[in-house]
C-alpha cells in the first residue's frame, strides 16, 4: 500500500480524474459518483483531451509517453472495461494500478499469479515512476487501448517543474527585451529587396521563414529573474520541443534502485521493463477537420514532392524536431545549393567533350582504317589478332571525359569542396546565433546502460572477492579484448571486400576469354563492353549488400567496446561504419583507376594468376572511359537502390505489416475496431528514431563520389543534384509521417562529420592528381606535344603509345590458334607500352620514353597538389568563419545584456535608498515625540521599533 499512497499525491481537482480507493472497492465494491456518470454520457472524454494529446482532464498537456508490455487474461480485460463503462457490479476485487488513468488493471483473487518476471519488470516500474512523481511530474495510465496488451503511462511536466530543469539545463529562452537587427544600407539594401522578390516565390509560407528585422534578447533561464521574461502565456513560453526534453532528461536521470541496479530510463529500455519511450507528434497531418499545427504546416510546406523547388523552413524544423536535425537538413541544403555551380560547370566540361570529340586527332587516327594497326591478342590461345580501329567507339567516348577540360574542372571542384566548408561554417554560425545557441557547450552526457551494467558486474565481482575499492569505472585493460576484437574484424571486413574484388577480377578474366572464343565479329568487338558492364552490377550488388552487413557489424563493434556515454558510442560507430563503407564502395574504383593495365606484363611475358589467368589490360584508349562506367553506375545504382528505393520500400512494408497484425488483432474486439485512436496509439505504431547517422553516412559517401574521382566523371555532380533535390523531401517526409517524434538534441555543429568531409576534400585533391596524371593520357600527350612532335600536333601520338612484338618470340601454347583470323599472316603485332622494338640490342626492355612521361607525371602530381592544396588553403584564409553582421550582433547582444542587469542593479540600489529614507523619516517621527508621551512609559526609553515587541 506505500507505493500506492506514493502515487496518490496530488490533489482531486488537480488531476481531474476519479481515483479509486482500493480498501472501498475492497469493502463495498465500485460506485461512480453522479457526475462522472453524467459527463461520461453526456461528452466524448477521448474529444476533451484531444485524444491523447492532453491528460483526461483535458487540461494538462501530454509531455511523454511511456510504454510497456503487461500480461492480461481476457477475464481481467473484460472486467476492467465493464469498470471503466460504469458497471458498478463488480465486487470483491483487487487494484494493481498506482496511477490514474482510465483501462483500470485487475487482477482476480482467483487468478494464478503472473510469473517472477513480470512482476520484477511490474515492481521497477511501479518504484521508476514513483520516483519520478517524487521529481514532480504528474503521470496518467492508460491499459483500455486498442493494442492488446499494451499499456501507456502518459507524462505531464507542471511549471515549476519546466522552470526548474530549463535553468538546470541553462536554457537561453526570449526576454521582454527587444532590439533591431542592423540592416544593410544603401546599394546593399536595393540588391536584397530585388533578391527577395525574385525568390518570393520559392521561399515557404511559414511564419518562420520570414526575414526579421527585429530579435528577443535571450538569456539562460532564472527563477530568480522571472521578471526578464515574457511570461504572459505560460503554455506557450516552453514549447513542446523544450518540454519533451527536460521531461527526457529528468526520464534519464531518475534512477531505478531495486537490488543495487541503479538505471535510468535507457536501462530500463534495455531490460524491457519498458517497451518503447517518445515525445508525441503534435497531432494529425492530414485529414478533414484537422487542427492546423506545425506537423501539418511541415507536411505541406515542406514534406511534399511538390514543393522541391522551395526553400527549406529551416527554422521550423528546428522549433518541432531540434537543433541537431534542423542542422542536418540545413547542411543538406547548403550541400544541395552548392551543387547547382558544380553541375553547371560540369555539364559545360562534358559539353565540351562532346563539341571536339570530332577533332580530337588521337581518337580519329584509332578510328582511321588505312592506318590498318594490328593489335596482339587479349588473352592466350582464344584470343587471336585484332584491328586497333575496332576499339573506334570507346576512343572517341574517351574522349568526352578525357580532355584538357577535366583537369581544369578537378581544380574547380577542389577549390569548390574548400568553399563549400567555408559556406556551411558560416551558415552553421548564422543558424547558431537565430537558434541562441551562442556559447553553448555540450555537457558530459549520462553514462550508458550498457556501461553502468558493466560496471556493476566489476564492483560486484571486487565485492566478492572482499577488496575494498573506490568508485568503479572500466579502463583499457577491460576493454583489451574488446579493442583486439575490432582491430582484428576491421582487419578482416577489409581483406574481405579485397577478396571479393578480387574475384570480380578473375570473372572479368575468365569471362572476356569465354567470349572471345565467339564466332561472331559483332561479339568480339562488344567484349570488353560486355564484361565491364556485368562486372560493375556483380560490384553494385556486392556493395549494396556488405553496407548493409558491415552497418550492422560496425555496431557490434562498437557496443561491445561498451563506450561511456552516447557521444561516444556514435563518435566510435560512425569511424568504424565510415571506414567500412568507404572501403567497400571504392575498392572496385580504385582497382580500375590505379592497377589494372599496371602489372600486365608484355606479349611474351605475361603476368599470370594462379599460372593461367592473364591480368586484363586496359583498353587503347586507356582505362579512364572504363573507370567512368565504373563509377557511375555504383553511385547511380546505390543513390536509386539503396537510398531511395530502400528508404520508401522498407518503411512501407514494415508500416503494412504492422497494419495487418492490428487488423487481425481488432477483428477479436468489434468495440475497440469502432473506437478512435489515441495520439499516443497512433505515434506507437510508427518506426522508432535510429539516429542520423544513415542519414549523414549516405551524403558523405556521396561527397565521396563527387570529389574523389570527378576528373573521370564530370557528371557526377549533376546526378548527385537530382539526388538530393529527391533526398530532401524523402527525408522530410519520412520524419513527419514515417517515424515517431525524436527527442529534441541541442547541438551548434554537425560534429565528427564536419571533420571527415575535411579529410574527403583534402585527399580528393590528392586522388584526382594521380587520376589525370597516371590513368588518364593528359601527360603522354602533354610530353610527345612538347618533346616527340614533329610538326607541333598530335598527329603520330597513338603510333607513339605503341610498342611492337615479334610473333615468333611468344612463348610455347599461348599463340593464338587461328594466326589467320584477320585473313592474312601476322608477323609483327602493337601493343600499349613505352619498350624497345624486337629489332633493338635490348628488345622488350623499358625505353628511356617512359622514364620521361614517368618523371612528367610525378612531377604533375607534387605541382599539382601543392597549388590546389595552396589555393584551397587560400580560400579558407580569405573567407572569414563568422560573418561580420553575425559578430556585430553577438556583439550587440552582449552590450544590451550588461545594459539590461546595470538597469536592475540600478532599480534595487534606488528602492534599497527610498526604504532607508523612511526608516530615517519615521525614525525623526519616534524622536519628535511629546515629553509626555515619554513620561507616560515609566522606567523606559524604548525606541520606535521597539513598540511591536512591547505590544
């Protein structure tokens, strides 16, 4: 009976709901009183809280929601529903339910007991919310749902409650105080106003978004300065952002006690003594008669395909889901916006391509039949002689993306990756100085369920063993198995994806031989396109898959290292997620960009794997064209598989699945079918918040794709727009309609990310300078313009690439078996390299060639990382972090502040003077008296202060 006395704290009127007494019910049975009876018939009680939105009173806001499962016979349920609909029959019964609410939980005399579990799980819950009413919220239960056991412990934080945890947190909230924002003036001014108006029509219609002119001075919340703020409407000064996440932290801090096990509610999440734990959504988004509330504006203006020309409410993200998702989608837009320029460009460079592509005279001579070059076979035996005019398709599409164009378009794009982290630091400064978050500093967060489980299991075992010891905490030596298990899983994860392509390699080898052997001309000549093609999608298919393996690996990891504290836990997550996928999605590109062609041997000479596979070579035109099919198919494929195709049709199947499992369960219960859902039964149904870190980890593999290898593919900034135009509104979407509400994080950057699209942009710079100088023919060509041609052309270039091989000098059983295929004898066939022709001293032998084109491109590589590392580093130096309007207004903010306390002091020193100046006047008064007056009180002198003390 202690906790249910516990539980019975607040007044009747207070919580607007009649509590049953249980010696009562014990005594005489149920009885409602008349006017319960009355309003019960007389108004829908679900329509007066709004349903769920509000406690039963219909006057306390809903907070939070707690929920749990519990074990109900269907004897139980029916007799806690003919109670709830004012049955008054029922005797002799027992309550088992501490909180009001209605759904009262019964359990009958004559019913087995429930087993130790559940009333372990039951206790804890009973102690956990006991202590949390302590800590001054006020709880409501609700077990008469439409989901069968399932209940609801709905949370109300109270005023005083919300004042005291928002300075506890040192939460800036608006002052009465009020002060303009400094304008632009003059030729500024016009530019603006134009600029307004031209994208007055893109910009969303909510209140938010508007440009102010005029800002609140905050200021870290004071009982004691109550006076600072505007209090006049209580219910609105602490939004429902504000009020799920002090209502959070207090969740998380109130402990569990029971046999030592101290937990909070992520413990308690952990073991199952609840189910699930969520803010509520504000309400409904779509339907007739809905009450217009930010979830519906969000839906409309900014959740909807059809608004993906618009701006994002950046602000209003902020004000329903936090800082930290509204800093991720407004990193998103800047990323977005950035890529208009780079697309634009982009599509210039490939445009470009296109328009020479005919004057190109590399690929014309490759083209040329008369030149009649006779290329040696591409693998051993099958293969026999081809004509190098064959191969007249892929030059000229070498072309489009192999021109003196792209190595001016990789410059552009380092120096946009520099700009780009210029442009979001300064935004980010902008939205923490709207967002008040100027001066935020992130506290050590909670410890970890997880962690303090461990830590218990360490004392305990130091307390079994009789040691004596202080404070418990887990050190390196703990964790030594657990790092040594991740350095070996990493290890192993990333030889995996080198062993899987690496197969890809031999089916590429074994496949172009199998085809070769093909009757047909038109075959033959598709080979290489054939076997490059399937190549990539087996890549695209592998990748797909281990992302999704090595996500969940990743966490593993991590959870066994058993991090302190939540920031840790995904700082060590994403490392080892970012490392993995990274490694998985470019190992294929790297292979292609770096090492095929470059470990092939000559004709005579081959390099073999396993002793019969030949290592594949790259194509005449080089392997650039082939990197570029490479690459934009797996950046295509997993944007359109994996990000869209994945995030729609997951969550709409999972959304079906749960829809038949409560279809079937209400067809057992035609009154619950009939009855309307509770807000809190609507948000339980929806998919749980896992974080944003598929969300970010997406976007930089994407960056990825956008910066490391864009000399190969000038598009890809442009497929990446299209992209992210859809992502925007997906994401939205999904986190309006799909997910239940998240708890609101502060946050004033994006954290570790910021860190890795540094490290992205930095050895893009670096990838792209070895792309242009060893895997495309910039420099060959650059060396024979300067150093080889004739007549100052690139007439004689393709004959210069080729080396020439004596048929008779190839080694037993790898000639080809048809020497007549071309239908004429061979005698001398090319192949791409710089060596010595058979008629030479030192015949096969490196030529001193491709000393000089080496030297050429190493030499490209250091000046040309040097002077775009230079010329990025140059534009962070000239783009100031903090704008100056920004700082000015910081500024500005903190002279007000000082002006703000120097006029109180002022106020209480002038009271403080006004109260000693009448103690001095009624001080004279005592003295003036009469001496009568004196006489009259023999034997005392008493002063005027005196007399109350007398009386």
């Amino acid at each position: 009976m202690r906790m249910n006395e516990k539980y019975s704290c607040l007044p009747d009127e207070d919580k607007g709901i009649h509590i049953i007494n249980i010696r009562a019910i014990e005594d005489i049975g149920y009885v409602q009183h008349e006017s319960t009876l009355l309003n019960s018939l007389s108004r829908n009680p679900d329509a007066d809280c709004k349903y769920g939105l509000y406690f039963r009173d219909g006057k306390r806001k809903v907070d939070y929601i707690l929920v749990y499962h519990y074990k109900k016979s269907s004897a139980g349920r029916t007799l806690a529903r003919r109670i709830h609909h004012n049955d008054s029959s029922a005797r002799s019964t027992k309550q088992d339910q501490p909180l009001p609410g209605k759904g009262v939980h019964l359990e009958m005399e004559n019913e087995p007991h429930l087993d130790y579990h559940e009333d372990d799980k039951r206790f804890r819950r009973e102690e956990y919310e006991g202590n949390l009413m302590e800590a001054g919220l006020e709880l409501e239960r609700d077990e008469d749902t439409k989901i069968h056991g399932v209940g609801f412990v709905k949370i109300h934080a109270p005023w005083n409650v919300l004042c005291r945890e928002a300075e506890f947190l040192k939460l800036k909230m608006p002052t009465k105080k009020m002060y303009e924002i400094n304008q632009t003036h003059g030729l500024l001014k016009k530019i603006n106003s134009v600029i307004q108006k031209i994208t007055e029509p893109i910009q969303p219609k909510v209140a938010e978004h508007k440009p102010q002119t005029v800002k609140r001075l905050s200021y870290p919340f004071s009982r004691e300065k109550q006076h600072l703020f505007d209090l006049s409407d209580r219910d609105s000064f602490f939004d429902s952002k504000t009020r799920s996440t002090i209502v959070y932290e207090i969740l998380k801090r109130t402990t569990c006690t029971k046999a030592k096990y101290s937990m909070g509610i992520t413990s308690l999440l952990a073991n199952g003594v609840y189910s699930a734990a969520y803010p509520l959504h504000d309400g409904d988004y779509e339907g007739e008669n809905v009450e217009p509330n930010d979830r519906k504006l969000l839906c409309e203006e900014w959740a909807s395909y059809g608004v993906f020309y618009k701006y994002q409410p950046i602000d209003l993200v902020r004000k329903y889901f936090g800082e930290k998702i509204g800093l991720y989608f407004a990193w998103l837009g800047v990323y977005t916006q950035m890529l208009i320029p780079a697309s634009i460009v982009g599509i210039i460079v490939f445009l470009y391509g296109c328009a020479t592509v005919d004057e190109n005279i590399p690929s014309m001579e490759m083209c040329d039949q008369r030149n009649n070059i006779t290329m040696c076979p591409l693998c051993d035996r099958t293969c026999s002689y081809w004509k190098m005019s064959s191969a007249c398709a892929t030059a000229r599409a070498s072309h489009l993306f192999d021109n003196p164009a792209t190595v001016f378009f990789s410059v552009f794009m380092a120096l946009w990756a520099a700009t780009f982290m210029e442009h979001w630091k300064r935004k980010q400064m902008r939205l923490n100085y709207r967002w008040d978050l100027t001066g935020f500093e992130e506290e050590e967060d909670h410890p970890r369920a997880e962690y303090e489980a461990k830590v218990l299991e360490k004392s305990l075992r130091r307390e079994y063993k009789h040691k004596e010891t202080d404070k418990e905490k887990l050190t390196w030596k703990d964790r030594f198995p657990a790092y040594f298990t991740n350095f070996v899983g990493i290890i192993f994860m990333v030889g995996l994806t080198f062993a899987i392509v690496f197969g890809v390699i031999i089916y590429r080898i074994s496949t172009a031989a199998a085809l070769a052997i093909s009757s047909t001309p038109s075959g033959r000549s598709s080979v290489r396109v054939t076997v490059t093609a399937t190549a990539v999608i087996i890549n695209l298919v592998v990748i797909i898959i281990l992302d999704e393996v090595y996500g969940c690996i990743a966490r593993w990891l991590t959870q066994i290292e058993v991090p302190k504290t939540d920031k840790n836990f995904e700082e060590r997550l994403i490392f080892k997620a970012f490392l993995l996928k990274f490694v998985n999605a470019y190992t294929p590109i790297f292979y292609v960009a770096f090492f095929k062609g470059r470990f092939v041997g000559r004709p005579g000479d081959y390099v073999y794997i396993f002793h019969s596979f030949r290592m594949e070579e790259c194509a005449p035109g080089g392997c650039l064209m082939e990197l570029c099919i490479q690459l934009s198919i797996i950046m295509l494929g997993k944007q359109l598989i994996q990000n869209n195709l994945f995030e729609i049709g997951i969550p709409k199947m999972k959304k079906f699945i749960r829809y038949m499992k409560l279809k079937r369960r209400r067809s057992l219960d035609h009154e619950e079918h009939v009855k309307k859902k509770q807000r809190y039964e609507v948000d339980y149904n929806l998919e749980p918040f896992a974080g944003l870190t598929p969300e970010y980890m997406e976007m930089i593999i994407q960056f990825g794709f956008v910066t490391l290898f864009v000399a190969s593919f000038p598009l890809a900034p442009l497929f990446a727009l299209l992209n992210n135009i859809i992502e925007i509104r997906l994401d939205a979407k999904k986190f309006v309609t799909e997910l239940r509400r998240p708890v609101a994080v502060r946050a004033k950057d994006i954290g570790i990310w910021y860190n890795i699209l540094r490290g992205i942009g930095k050895l893009a710079v670096i990838i792209n300078a070895f792309v242009i100088s060893f895997t495309s023919d910039f420099i060959p060509r650059l060396v024979y313009l300067y150093m080889y041609s004739e007549n100052g052309t690139m007439h004689g270039f393709v004959n210069h690439t080729l080396s020439s091989f004596n048929v008779s000098d190839f080694q037993a059983g790898t000639a080809p078996n048809d020497p007549m295929d071309l239908g004429y004898e061979v005698q001398i066939c090319r192949y791409k390299d710089y060596r010595e022709p058979p008629w030479s001293e030192n015949k096969y032998d490196i030529s001193k060639d491709f000393w000089a084109v080496l030297a050429a491109r190493l030499a490209f590589v250091i000046v040309f990382q040097n002077l775009v590392m230079f010329m990025s580093d140059f534009v962070d130096w000239i783009i100031p972090d903090i704008p100056k309007d920004i700082s000015q207004q910081i500024h500005k903010e903190k002279v007000l502040m000082v002006e703000v306390f120097m006029r109180e002091e002022q106020g209480k020193l002038q009271m403080l003077e006004t109260w000693k100046d009448k103690d001095t006047k009624k001080g004279e008064n005592c003295n003036s008296h009469s001496p009568k007056l004196s006489k009259s009180h023999s034997g005392s002198l008493s002063s005027c202060h005196s007399y109350p003390v007398d009386v």
